[in-house]
C-alpha cells in the first residue's frame, strides 16, 4: 500500500509536486515562477550570437522612429529652424538607439550636452533660464549608470523619484575623466527610456529575462533542424564480411564508403552485401516549429511576419495582425516617445538659441508621420471598394458627381485622400474595413 502511494506522489506534475503538503517530486526537473537574472554580459552575447534576438530588440526601436514627425506651429519660420537642429543633432537615430538599450538591459538613456550662461556641475539641476543652447546628445544604455539614487524624504513632492544617477565616465582607456570614474549626474540632464519595472525595482527589466525559456527553445529548433537537415538522407552497409573486421578496418572502410557514396553515383558490391538508402521521418516537424513560432510571436507581441524581417511600413489586405502591431507602435509613440520628444523641444524654444520662448505661450504640438503604407494590390482594392461605394451613393441620391468629385480628387487628390493620420483609432478603423472587405472578396471569388 506504502509502495502505491509513493509511485502516485511520483506521477504528480510539477505543478502539484511542489504544492503543499505533497513534498518535493524527486522527478520534477521544472519549477515554474522562478526568476532567471540575466547578467549584462550574457544579454550582450545573447544579441551579438542570435539574429532573431536583434529583430525582436531592434524592429520595434526602428518602426518607433524611422517615419520620423513634424512639427506644427504657426510660425513656419521658427518651425523650421527647430527641425533643422533636431537633424543637426540627429534626434531620430538617438531615440532610436535609446529605445533599443531600453529593450535589450532595461534602461536607455540620452546625455543631454548643454551650454549655460552660469558655471554649472553636472550634479546640479539644469535651470532653463540659463540656457544658452542644446550643443549634443548621446544615446547610452544603463550598463553605464552603477546607482539610481532616489529622494526618500517622505515630506519632498519628489519622494520616491530619481534625484540622481551615478554615472561611470570612464574612457575606453580605463583613463579617468575629469578626474571623476563616477559622477552623480541629475535626473534633468538626462532623458531617461524605461517602460518595464517591477514593483520595489528602481532597474528596468530586460525584455530577454522572460524571454529566455523561448529563446532556448528556438535555439534547440535550429539546431534540431540542422542535424535533420544533414543526416536527412543517409545509406546502410550490409556485409557477413563485417563481423570478421576489427576496429580499425571498419573505421577505414566506414571513410572510404563515405567518400565515395558521396562522391559517386555508381556503387560496386557483392552478390551478398546490400546498399539501401534511408530518410528521415519528418512528419509533424512543422507543426512543432509553428508552435516555437507562435508561442515566439506572442511573448514579444509582434507578428512572426514581422519578426522574420517584413518590408517595414508594407502590409496586404490579409495581414491583420500587422496592422495591429502598427497600431501598438502608434501607441508607443504617443505614450512613450512622446513625453520625452516634447521635453527636448521645451528646452530648444527655452534656449538663448530660439529666443527664450515660453513653450506654453507658443503654439506647437507633434505629429508623428503614418507607420505603415497598404501594398499595390490592396491599394487597389481599397480603390476600387471607395469607388464602388461612390457610385452606391450617387445612384440612390446620398452624394452628387460634384460632392464626390470634390471629395476624391479635390484639393488634396485621390492618392492624398487614402493616407491617413497614423493615430490608433484611424489605425484600427482602416485595419478592419481592409480586412473585412478582403475577407468578403474572398467569399464571393
């Protein structure tokens, strides 16, 4: 009875096997909800060695910044010169860079390289008034921050905070700058990147940390499929010869047969031997790789399209979930990137180079330019659906020619009349009305 119990203890999967009041299964070799802590230098090798790992860091990073934005305010004069800095100072490729580190350790940061009326450190916090004018910025990733030092005066509007960062300024050399291998940098001289940190962490959580399990599993696939892939067709010797031969003979004979049944089509064999061929039995293998592939897909929350490397901003009629993933991108922009955009602008128009404007009294706000573009063939079937619709409208009385007219190919024209705004809801609206309208052209043949 004992030896029943303790077989039926043995069979629990891991989830009960760890429970309460059962022990710990001496078979059990998972155990969920364990944390892997990924050191800095194991997240470098993982992105230097995986290209699929450099997708899944850098797409996103890209996508959020390569349509780039404009500026709308009313003096277009102002408006240009303040575009003409932010490419002087190469905004896109920064934020861009910063949002990748973000990705890859968990923090992304920008220096701002200011000039001041006044003698400043870099500890003190950076005043606008005294600003003169915004001189550069540099990307960089948290690896280079050893502190985050936080207000704990639970009586300051700022508890909880970061005050400071200790920044290691040290040269490639190993040289120290300034005297100083570590300085505490304040939080307004720099634009921080952090969108994932858990709660009594003031680091920011490496997007491959919960990614590692699948990680390793794709990586087994590959590997998996490559030794499929060479020993997919291989061939059997049979000889009553072989018995008599010792170690080495059939190690001599095993090189010559696999040189020349790889190199020769024609095999000369005895009336007794045999020569067959034999292949890999690979069934159900695409099933498996999909379901690598999906279970991939979701944990980054971007489409397998896509992370294979899709034409970027391109989508067909049937790709619904890029669509989607264009409109979390949006989404990132807005709650993302923007915050941080704006305050670069605030202390451009703050400057003594834009004339100490006050950002509040100046009529300005950021337009992030469209993500995404349809491919031709769809382009044309949304072309010819609005067309269709058109006439559906005129012929029962709803719209005249003109009002059509206007509407299709007035100011703007018809090809300026199909972009659209690139915010989410706009997004979403054009994402369902092109699916639906493929599934439906579908139906009908």
């Amino acid at each position: 009875m004992k030896s029943v119990e303790k077989a039926k203890v043995l069979r629990m999967d891991f989830m009960q096997g760890h429970g309460k009041g059962y022990g710990k299964d001496a078979l059990v070799r998972q155990q969920p909800g364990l944390r892997r802590r990924l050191t800095t230098q194991e997240l470098t090798d993982l992105y230097a060695t995986n290209s699929i790992v450099q997708n899944i860091i850098d797409i996103p990073a890209e996508d959020m910044t390569r349509s780039g934005f404009d500026l709308v305010m009313e003096d277009e004069a102002l408006k240009n010169k303040i575009m003409s800095k932010i490419r002087d100072l190469k905004v896109k490729d920064a934020f861009k860079k910063a949002r990748s580190f973000e990705r890859l350790y968990g923090d992304g940061f920008i220096s701002l390289g200011v000039t001041q009326s006044v003698p400043f450190e870099l500890k003190d916090p950076l005043d606008p008034k005294t600003l003169k004018r915004v001189d550069y910025i540099h990307p960089f990733s948290g690896n280079k921050v050893n502190e985050f030092i936080l207000n704990e005066d639970m009586f300051s509007p700022n508890y909880g905070q970061v005050e400071f960062f200790q920044v290691n300024r040290r040269s490639r050399l190993g040289q120290q700058i300034a005297g100083i291998s570590q300085d505490n940098v304040h939080a307004s001289r720099l634009i921080h990147d952090q969108t994932r940190r858990l709660e009594d962490e003031y680091r920011g959580q490496p997007l491959l940390e919960p990614l590692y399990d699948i990680i390793t599993v794709l990586d087994t696939s590959l590997w998996s499929v490559g030794q499929i892939l060479y020993d997919f067709a291989f061939k059997v010797y049979k000889s009553d010869s072989i018995v008599d031969m010792d170690a080495q003979d059939k190690y001599e004979l095993g090189m010559i047969m696999d040189y020349m049944f790889r190199t020769e089509a024609l095999a000369v064999i005895g009336k007794e031997e045999e020569l067959t061929k034999e292949t890999t039995n690979t069934t159900g293998i695409k099933d498996l790789l999909d379901y690598v592939w999906d279970y991939l897909s979701g944990a980054v929350r971007m489409p397998k399209t896509v992370i294979k490397g899709q034409e970027a901003g391109t989508i067909t009629g049937a790709q619904y979930d890029v669509m989607n993933y264009y409109s979390r991108i949006a989404a990132m922009q807005e709650n993302e990137m923007r915050p941080n955009l704006e305050r670069l602008i605030r202390l451009l128009l703050q400057s003594e180079e834009f004339g100490k404007l006050d950002p509040e009294k100046v009529d300005w706000k950021i337009k992030f330019n469209p993500l995404w573009q349809v491919d031709a063939k769809t382009d044309a079937e949304i072309r010819k659906l609005i067309a269709e619709t058109d006439q559906i409208y005129v012929a029962n009385g709803i719209l005249t020619v003109d009002e059509v007219r206007e509407t299709r190919f007035g100011q703007f024209g018809l090809t300026n009349a199909l972009k659209f705004s690139g915010d989410e809801a706009d997004l979403e609206r054009m994402a369902k009305e092109v699916y639906e309208a493929w599934k439906e052209r579908g139906k009908n043949g």
